[in-house]
C-alpha cells in the first residue's frame, strides 16, 4: 500500500513528465493521419495543447505558484519559432524558385514540439528527422514509369543502337535540348518529390521522449 502510494506521489509531483507520456497519443495520431492524408489535424495539435496546459496548471497549483519562467523560456521562444519559421515559408512559397515545403501542420508541431522538449532537444528531434526524411526519400527513389531505367543520354535521345543492340524510338533533338533534359533529370525529379514531414517529426518525438523517459526511470 505504501508503495503504490509512493507511486502515485511520483508521477503526481511531475506533472510534466505525466503530459509527454500523453502527448503520445496525439503524435500517433498525427502520424496516421499526415501519412495517410497529408494534413496534421487542428484536433490533435489542440490536444497535445491541452494535454501541456493541463500539466502547467497542475503544476502551479501544486507548487503554488505562477509558472513566469515557464512562460518566458517555453512559450515566448515556441511563438517566436513558428513566426520565424512561418515568415521562411511563406517567402518560399511567394519566390520565384520557392516550392512546397513545411506546411502550417509541421510549423504548429514544431511549436508544439519545443513546449515539451524546450529548445536543445526541438534543434535535434529537428534535425533528426530532416536526415530521416532524406534517407527515406532516397530508399524510396525511383524513376518514371516507362523509362526501364536507363539514364538519359544523348546516345538514347537521338536513337543510337545501345551495347545491348536495342534502339530508342524517341525522334532526335538538338544536342542543347538534349543536354538541358540531362542536366534536368536526375536532380529535379529528386526535389520535386513531395512527401508528408510530420510523421517523421512525430515519431523522432515520440522517441525522445520514451528514450528520456525510460532513462529517468532507470536512475
């Protein structure tokens, strides 16, 4: 009994560490859905909130206290990430050059993200998966249907028999067309891949916060 009450007095003087046990949920769910449909819903970003907001309010009613500096070092810096990394996007998406990258969805996760963690740990999961999402894109990096994997070459484009001794039917083309749609080949089509970044963001989360958590229970 008196263990079980230690037990209870534990994860109740913690409430922080009770809401990142929490926040799993929404980061399952963020990950289904972002996999699936390509949107992080509002539903779930709304519940990890709540989920942080509740552990700050028990947090102060516990201790006492108004939490100024959790404010000051937690949701002052989050607000002012999802600025900055809104204002980037959005002059992205008006340049010239700019294409798709990080939506709303992974701007808020992102926010959501360094209330729970603070800034050190948001820069690594971050980062993390910015090198997973590039390992799966080039794991899952394939070419255009109907090219039987053959490079693009002036000796293709123009029908030159191959050491195989099978010929291209494509009609020939000047060596400055052929040259542009080499160089255009192999790195464009590798940019122009779109893929959804939440559940990378989730799941290198949720990791972080089940390695730190298994680590804080083994001291």
């Amino acid at each position: 009994m008196v263990e079980d009450l230690m037990v209870v007095d534990f994860f109740l003087s913690r409430p922080f560490m009770v809401a990142s046990v929490a926040f799993l949920i929404p980061l399952a769910w963020i990950t289904i859905m972002d996999a699936r449909e390509r949107r992080i819903p509002n539903a779930a970003l709304a519940l990890g909130l709540a989920i942080w907001l509740g552990a700050l309010i028990y947090f102060s009613c516990f201790r006492a206290i108004f939490p100024t500096e959790i404010l000051l070092k937690l949701v002052l810096p989050a607000v002012i990430v999802m600025a900055i990394l809104m204002a980037i996007e959005s002059f992205g998406r008006a340049s010239q050059s700019g294409g798709a990258g990080m939506g709303a969805g992974d701007i808020k996760l992102i926010g959501l993200i360094y209330l729970y963690l603070s800034l050190t740990p948001t820069l690594m999961v971050v980062a993390l998966a910015c090198i997973a999402a590039i390992m799966w894109v080039i794991a899952t990096k394939k070419l255009p249907a109907g090219s039987d994997n053959l490079p693009l070459t002036p000796e293709t484009e123009l029908g030159i028999e191959t050491p195989a001794g099978t010929t291209t039917s494509a009609p020939a083309t000047s060596a400055s067309e052929t040259i542009t749609r080499t160089a255009q080949s192999p790195t464009q089509d590798f940019l122009a891949q779109t893929f959804p970044f939440g559940p990378f963001l989730s799941v290198t989360c949720a990791l972080f916060l089940l390695s730190k958590f298994a680590f804080f229970l083994g001291m």
